[in-house]
C-alpha cells in the first residue's frame, strides 16, 4: 500500500458517526472540557517502565463542545506539526462539516467535508482532499445496531464494532479488493479499557502493536498508557484531562 493510500485511510478513518452525539466524549467514561497526551521514549529498567518526562516525543489535544463531540484536535511529533482539525455540528450534535489541516509521510494539505445527505441510519459525506487532481470524494456512513461502517465511493474501508455498554470492541480497515488490512481489538474491566491489540499487516508494513493502559482516575479514565512494537516496549503515554 503506498503513501497516498495510507494518507487517505488515516483521515477516512477520522469520521465521526452521523448519530446524536450525546454519548459522546470519544473513550471518556465522564463529561470534560478536554485532555492532552504526552508521549515519551519508553525501556525497562529491572522490568520497571523508566522514560524522561522531561523529553516528549509527541503531543496531541483534544477540545469538546458541550454534547461530548470533539471540537478541535492538534497533533504534533517531535515537534514537527502532524495535524488540526476543526469540526461543527448542529443544534442536536449532529457532524455536518469538519476541516483538516496536515503533514504527513511527506504529504500536507487541507482535507474537508461536510453532511449533504441523511437517510435513516446513513449519512453521505461530500469529501474534498487538496492537491489530489482536486478530487471529490462520497463518504457513507452507515449504522446497523453497535456496527458502524465506512464507506468512500461504495467502497467499504473501515467497521467498527461495539458491545452492549457502547464500548469498542474491534476496528477493520479493509482493502480496495474488500480484504481485511488492519485489525484492533479491545478488552475492558467493567468501564477501564485494559489493553488493545492492533495486528501486523504485511501490505501496509506496520508490525503488530498492543497497547496496555495501566493508571486510570477516579473517574475511571486512563491516564497512563505503554506502547509495545512486536513485543518490546516502545514508548509511554500520559493523558492530562480537565474535567
């Protein structure tokens, strides 16, 4: 899979649901302002986790509105900006436009798109990407139950599933030929999200990683999280939320 392909699936992937938002707040168990994540260079020391606090690799925020939707995003690795967005939705939480703005595997630009259509359980995206022959895109969006499905130009490219308390239990990005290419599952204790395995995918080249979330706050929200590449430890995340 080359660059552009990965570029395009990473924003796709961004969407959010076309459904009443009010159960929003993305993996938060609680209603907040907003949250920051740190991340920092990660080994074992006596097989204790030892990092620098003092040297973050990467940094990302997250703003909500008042229905738990995210309202604005910044990213940044190593210091070299990643991504912002902003997003706007109507009187009842509803996603009817969101912009983007990126550098990523060497490519930058401006993403957008914006409701043009909602039928039932499916909504139609108007999805424009920059510096792309000026391409537009359709983005549907379908919703059966706690299976939600992503779609560009009638190509499935992404499912998310969740469990009867509305937690996600698994994503699967697909190929153009409708083969699985990336899959994450996620296991929970009660409200904690405990750990989260992403499998090696040959055709996009990323190894397998898992994610185990190891510090939470009396809101049950995680705030420490550790990265593992194929195995070893690979890096550290702290998240810094306001309530």
């Amino acid at each position: 899979m080359n660059k552009l392909t990965i570029l395009f699936l990473f924003i796709i992937l961004t969407l959010t649901g076309c459904n009443n938002a009010k159960q929003g707040y993305g993996d938060l168990n609680s209603k907040a302002k907003s949250y920051v994540l740190r991340d920092y260079d990660a080994y074992l020391e006596e097989d204790k986790i030892s990092y620098n606090r003092s040297e973050p690799i990467g940094f990302q925020e997250v703003t909500f509105d008042t229905w738990g939707n995210e309202a604005s995003t910044f990213k940044n690795n190593n210091g070299e900006f990643i991504e912002s967005q902003v997003n706007k939705y109507d009187e009842k939480g509803k996603l009817i436009y969101r912009k983007s703005y990126f550098r990523l595997y060497g490519e930058e630009g401006t993403t957008a798109y914006q409701l043009i259509d909602q039928k039932k359980d499916t909504c139609f995206y108007s999805y424009y990407l920059n510096d792309l022959k000026k391409t537009e895109y359709i983005h549907k969006l379908v919703i059966k139950g706690k299976s939600k499905s992503h779609y560009v130009n009638n190509t499935l490219v992404s499912v998310e599933k969740k469990n009867k308390h509305n937690q996600i239990i698994e994503q699967i990005a697909y190929k153009s030929d409708g083969t699985p290419s990336r899959q994450c599952t996620y296991k929970y204790s009660g409200k904690l999200l405990i750990q989260e395995n992403c499998g090696k995918d040959k055709t996009c080249n990323l190894p397998e990683h898992t994610y185990k979330y190891l510090k939470y706050d009396d809101r049950e929200n995680w705030t420490f999280r550790a990265t593992y590449k194929q195995g070893e430890l690979e890096k550290v995340t702290e998240r810094e939320i306001q309530y």
